[in-house]
C-alpha cells in the first residue's frame, strides 16, 4: 500500500512516524469535545493544512468509522496514521492521541473527592457549554464538505431525524442503515470530482485519494 504524489511514488514511510506522533500528540493535547469535535480537529489539521489526504478520502473514511462499532475518532485517526507511515504511524498515531487524555482523566479521578461545591459545579457547567459550541462548529464545518449537493443534505436531514425519534443503539443502526439504502439509491450517479484518481484500496476498504495523486498497494 503506497501514496504516490503527481511527481513520484511516495509510499507510507517509517520515517514519518515521529511527525505522526508530534502531530497526533498535538491534537490529544488540543481536541477538546467528543468524537465528533475530534473529527473535525482532525479535518482542520490533517486535511486543511498538513494535506495528508483530500476532503473526499477524509469523508470516506468518516463514514466507514462512523460505520464500525467503536469511537469514529480513534479509528479515523489509526487509519490516517496508516496512511502517512504504514503500522508504526497507525500505533504512533492512536498512542499520541490517547496518552494525554487518559494520563488526564487519571489525574481528575485522584482528585475527584475534592470537586465539590459551588465553583465545582459551576466550572463542570461551563465546560458542557463549551462542549455543546465545540460539537456544533466541527459538524458545521464537516457539513459543508459532507453535503455539497441538495440530495446527500436531505439524507444527511432524514438521519438525523430517524436519530432524534429513535434514538439508542438501534436508531443509530436504523440510521446508518437507512443512509447507506438513500445513498445508493439517490447519489449513485453523482460524478465524481474531476481530480480525484482511482480508489484507494485500503484492505477492505477504499478511499478517494488526494488530487493529482493516487493511493495504490505498494
């Protein structure tokens, strides 16, 4: 498996893996929210900027994480680890990730007895409210990329529907289900982007490569 650029065939490296784990420990020190904020920290960081994989790759695999039991955003980045430094970078990756928060979370739990009272209380408040405007501006964002036409927005409308009616585990598969049948029905004659190249087989799934360039098995 290989990333080849429009010059030169630029397998996943083993040397990358010390600018995955300084990328990935960034964002575990920075990516504040759930899942779905994380994911969007990701798109910032990784797509936007360091350009590691092109908007449709990114969306694609979203969607399969989103599809797999597990957090989406620990997936998407074990797979964008991959991508950029073959399994080394996928481990480099989920542990710069990871670290902080648990190593985080343990400090808070030693502590806990003694987060009490008002300012306690207040402070947890304020940190869900920030939670809430952290979410909406990663799904604002992904939004814009995710549904770039009238078609994929009403399906991505009528999950969200199905989410909020339903809800609990068999809502979410309800939903899942329900986008995949939309999707195939409704968006399977969408062309792609003049840019993209052939599929990215990622064993055994694939994924749109950046433009100019293409992502193969080496």
């Amino acid at each position: 498996m290989g990333v080849s650029g429009a010059r030169e065939t630029i397998p996943p490296d083993a040397s990358r893996v010390g600018e995955v784990f300084l990328a990935f420990l960034k964002l575990g020190l920075t990516s504040f929210g759930g899942p779905i904020a994380h994911l969007g920290y990701f798109r910032d960081e990784l797509v936007l900027r360091r350009k590691w994989v092109s908007e449709e790759a990114y969306a694609e695999l979203v969607a399969l994480c989103q599809f797999l039991p597990g957090p989406a955003s620990s997936q998407t980045g074990f797979v964008l680890g991959l991508l950029r430094a073959g399994p080394l970078g996928a481990l480099a990756a989920w542990t710069a990730f990871t670290l902080p928060s648990a190593l985080l979370m343990l400090a808070v739990a030693s502590g806990a007895s003694s987060l009490q009272g008002a300012v306690a209380a207040g402070a947890i408040h304020g940190l869900k409210l920030v939670a809430i405007v952290i979410v909406a501006q990663a799904v604002w964002g992904m939004a814009r990329s995710l549904t770039p036409n009238l078609r994929r927005a009403v399906i991505a409308i009528a999950a969200a529907l199905v989410l909020v009616l339903s809800g609990g585990a068999i809502g979410q598969v309800a939903a899942i289900i329900i986008g995949g049948l939309a999707g195939l029905v409704l968006c399977r004659d969408l062309a792609a982007s003049p840019g993209d190249g052939p599929p990215v087989y990622l064993c055994p799934f694939y994924v749109t490569p950046p433009r100019g360039g293409r992502i193969g098995r080496g």
